[in-house]
C-alpha cells in the first residue's frame, strides 16, 4: 500500500486493507465502481450462453474503463 500511497498501520485488519486496495484501483476506472467476480461471471457467461452466438475470437474486458488499458 506505501508504494501507492495509501495510508495504513501495521494492526489494521486485512478486510479493511483489502477495502483500501479495491477502492484505489475503482477510482482508477471511468465507473469508480469495484469490479467483483460477480462481473467477470457475467461477462463469461454471456460468452458461454447463445445470446452471442456469431461473436468468435474476441477479448471482453471486464475493468470499468482502466485507462491504461486503453488503445494508443
């Protein structure tokens, strides 16, 4: 957490660590939302269900709009 600034002590829980974390990283999307395994089950079964069956060899990211990921 000190390499991205976030301030912490050393007896603070591992859950509220772990909610620093994920907020850091949200606030890094266009959505500021948390992406969960929730999400990314979403998108994989939308891939796996017939609702896309003539989309092939494509990447679905699932980030709430990283910047860095975007193309340059």
């Amino acid at each position: 957490l000190a390499k991205y600034n976030i301030p912490y002590t050393d007896d603070e829980a591992t859950d509220s660590l772990t909610t620093k974390l994920s907020r850091f990283y949200a606030d890094r999307t266009l959505t500021k939302n948390p992406i969960t395994p929730a999400d990314q089950a979403e998108a994989y079964f939308l891939l796996v269900t017939n609702r896309l069956s003539k989309t092939t060899g494509q990447v679905i990211t699932v980030d709430g709009g990283l910047h860095e990921a975007f193309l340059r």
